[in-house]
C-alpha cells in the first residue's frame, strides 16, 4: 500500500485552508464571533468532537479547537464552490473528480485526500501562501509557485496554528522540553479510521498519518494523541537546535481595535474593546450591532419601540441583540443571559424587527415518513429574538398550539405538501412546507 498516495477522509485538516480562504475575502478577521450551537443546515447537524457547544466564540479559538459547527457555518457563508477551487489549485485530485458532488460536509472530512497532498497544502503556509507541488530531490521537476492564499492569511493562520493552549495539545505534553515551536493541525475521520497531524515551521512541513491499511476503526484513534506525538518527535530529530527562525507579520497586515463581544468596529454602546489583525481594503468594516436601543417604562417592566413610547414615563437604555439561534441556546442550556421586558401590549405596530422567526425543524422543502401505527408525530422548534415571549404554530393556516418559544410542539399533519407556520408575540412569521407520507 502506498501510504502517501491512498485517498483518505481529511478529518479536520481543511480548516485553516478555508479560513484563510475567509480572511482573503474580507468576511473575517482572527476575533471575529462566531456562534457554536446546535444548527440544522438542510439537514446536516454537526457536532463537536467532545460532543459540546461554546456558544460565542473567535475565529481564533473555532480554528485552535477545532470546532465544527463554525467551520460549517463560514463555508455556508463562503460557498462550498469556493474551497473546491482553492483545492484544485493546490492540485487535489480526487476532489477535482468529487467537486460536484462536494457539500458543506467536505470541512469536516467528507471528502478524498491524500498525505501528500494534504502535507504540501500546509507547506503553502509555511511560504507566504505560494503554492508549490512537491517533487523528489533526485528526480527534480520544479514548477513555479502559484499564490493559493495571500502572505497575510498565511500569517494569520500561522499564528493560531501556533498555540498551545488548545485540546489537540498531545497528553502530557504541556510545558516540556518536547514541545517544539512549530504550528500544527491535527485531524480525525469518521469512524476513527485516519488520524492526521500536518505542522510546519520556517525550515519544515511534515505531514503524519496514522491507521490500519486495511481502513479498520480504531476507537482509541485520533490525531492529537496517537499522530501528534510522533510529528512532534520527527521535529525534535530534524530540527532541534536550529535557529529560532520564525515568521514575521507582513506589511499587507494592520492592526485596529474592536469590540470584544463581535469583533466588529466598536459602535457608541461597546464597552470592551481589544486589538486584531486585519486587511486593509479588504477585511469588512461593519460596525458593532450585539446592542440595541430600546425604551422601558420606568419600573423597566415593560419595553416600547419608537411607534408606541409614550412622551413621558419612559427611558432610553441599550439591551442585548443576540441572535436567536444563541438565545436558544441560552435558554435550553439555562445560561442567563439579559432579557427584553414584554412590549406594550397596546402597541399597534412592531419595530426593530432586526430578528427574523427560524423554523430549525423540520426543515423546509424536506420529506418526512411517519407510521399511522406507531402515531408517529412530527416536531416543532423554532429559534426566536430576545423580545419574544411566545409563538403560535399553524398547520395548513391552522392554528394548531400557543407555546413558549423553546417548547417543542408535536403535531401530526395530513399526507401531501403541508404548510407549517409559526409566528410571534410581536407579529412576525414565517412559513415553510414540507412533504409528509404515511406507512
């Protein structure tokens, strides 16, 4: 067996390319927040490898962690057909056969790579972002270099890929003489069958890969424990000593100050501010939203929108903007977290419906098939704003239930194409339709 050529499932190992994919194109920068918490895309569910959530995070720490549901959620964002091009020009072969068929799922391993092709990815990084295939000293066959990232994104990467405060740091490893200053990514595939540790320094990339050739699970098998160790040890044999040569920040590289709950440009109401890289011209520029303005009566028992605050007997104040997918997660996890008082119930017109209804199940356009005999029912859930105290679910125009938002509602709709609609305590709805059949 060739173990440098054999195509295997990655694990991990694409994020950072598709991160600096994302600092290239201006959508994120190393503080940008993210939300790591349970989220259905069409269908695909993921999960962490310690089967947790963090809920707001950095860029910085989803990429040291490795966690999952962010990767998922910037590639959404990006495009699939965004990673797939890059792959291609770091020459990945087997994905060029798959890219048509590749999802979002490819960032947590669905799809071919091989060592080699994976080591000389990591290798990009290690120069400035040029791409290079690699070739043998005694059979020379030399290309020229290829930009696949830019000098900046590389240095980013490199940066986080450095740390040593994260879970893929091997066991018994922390603050040793052992632990060479190199930056790494470690990954594991499903069903244990690959476990991957790729790291480089400004002298070397070496690429680990560790599994039966017979493609057997091993339930012990993961990348930090069993493949990091050894990629450890090949550095402390071939470059040991070495000059403490490093990378240096390009010039294209800046640094600004932005708000500590977003990573945006800090707004009037950001308390908290902290330094971060960025790209001149090209990372975003947006300003800071996690707080909105509101107006409260003065026991603050009650919130009013500009439409309905009265002329006196109200003041102004700055609340949470978390979006509902994160106060769902609040809610069933029972973190507190600040609340908006229920709006005047004598209001005739909402504003500031800056939060949109978000049905997480079922999934719209979806088919179900439930049995008559086991009454199987179909679930109801639902991420709403902070200001909502409760929605009304409808089936076919229907009403069917009033619940609380984090209430899963059952139902059991009719055969055929149904509607489901759900709409909140401040007059905001949506809909979506799915496909139901009955054994």
């Amino acid at each position: 067996m060739d173990g440098i050529r054999a195509v295997r499932s990655p694990g991990s190992t694409l994020k950072p390319l598709l991160y600096a994919t994302a600092f290239d194109q201006g959508l994120l920068t190393p503080k940008s927040v993210v939300y790591d918490v349970p989220s259905n895309f069409m269908g695909f569910e993921p999960e962490n490898f310690d089967r947790q959530f963090h809920g707001k995070v950095t860029i910085e720490y989803a990429l040291a962690n490795s966690l999952n549901v962010p990767a998922v959620q910037v590639l959404q964002q990006m495009g699939a057909s965004a990673l797939v091009e890059k792959l291609k020009k770091a020459q990945f072969q087997t994905i060029q056969k798959q890219s048509g068929k590749l999802g979002l799922s490819m960032i947590l391993g669905g799809c071919g790579v091989t060592l080699e092709e994976l080591t000389t990815l990591f290798a990009s990084f290690a120069n400035q972002g040029q791409f290079n295939k690699a070739y043998f000293l005694k059979n020379p066959d030399f290309h020229n270099a290829t930009e696949l990232v830019s000098e900046e994104a590389s240095f980013l990467i490199t940066q986080i890929l450095t740390q040593v405060a994260r879970p893929d740091l091997p066991n018994n490893y922390a603050y040793t003489y052992r632990l060479p200053r190199i930056a790494w990514k470690t990954g594991t595939s499903f069903g244990k069958k690959d476990a991957w540790s790729i790291g480089y320094n400004a002298h070397y990339t070496v690429g680990v890969w560790v599994g039966n050739f017979s493609g057997e699970g091993v339930p012990e098998l993961n990348g930090a424990n069993t493949a990091t160790p050894l990629l450890f040890e090949i550095f402390n044999t071939i470059d040991y000593n070495a000059a403490a040569q490093w990378f240096s920040p390009p010039d294209g590289l800046a640094t600004r100050q932005v708000c500590a709950e977003t990573g945006l440009l800090p707004d009037e109401f950001c308390t908290h501010t902290l330094p971060d890289y960025y790209l001149p011209g090209v990372s975003s520029t947006r300003r800071c939203t996690h707080k909105k303005r509101v107006w409260l009566d003065l026991k603050r028992q009650m919130s009013y929108c500009p439409y309905c605050k009265p002329d006196e007997g109200s003041v102004e104040t700055w609340v949470a903007n978390d979006p509902p997918e994160l106060i769902h997660w609040y809610e069933t996890r029972h973190i507190a977290y600040e609340r908006i008082p229920p709006h005047n119930p004598a209001c005739t017109r909402v504003a500031g419906t800056t939060h949109r209804l978000n049905i997480t199940f079922p999934v719209d356009g979806a088919s179900y098939r439930l049995s008559r005999q086991e009454k199987n029912q179909l679930s109801l859930n639902v991420q709403v704003g902070n200001d909502v105290k409760k929605v009304y679910w409808y089936l076919n125009d229907q009403l069917i239930q009033t619940a609380d938002p984090t209430q899963a509602v059952f139902c059991q709709p009719p055969a055929g194409t149904v509607k489901i609609s759900c709409v909140d305590d401040q007059g905001r709805h949506t809909d979506i339709r799915v496909k139901v059949s009955y054994e």
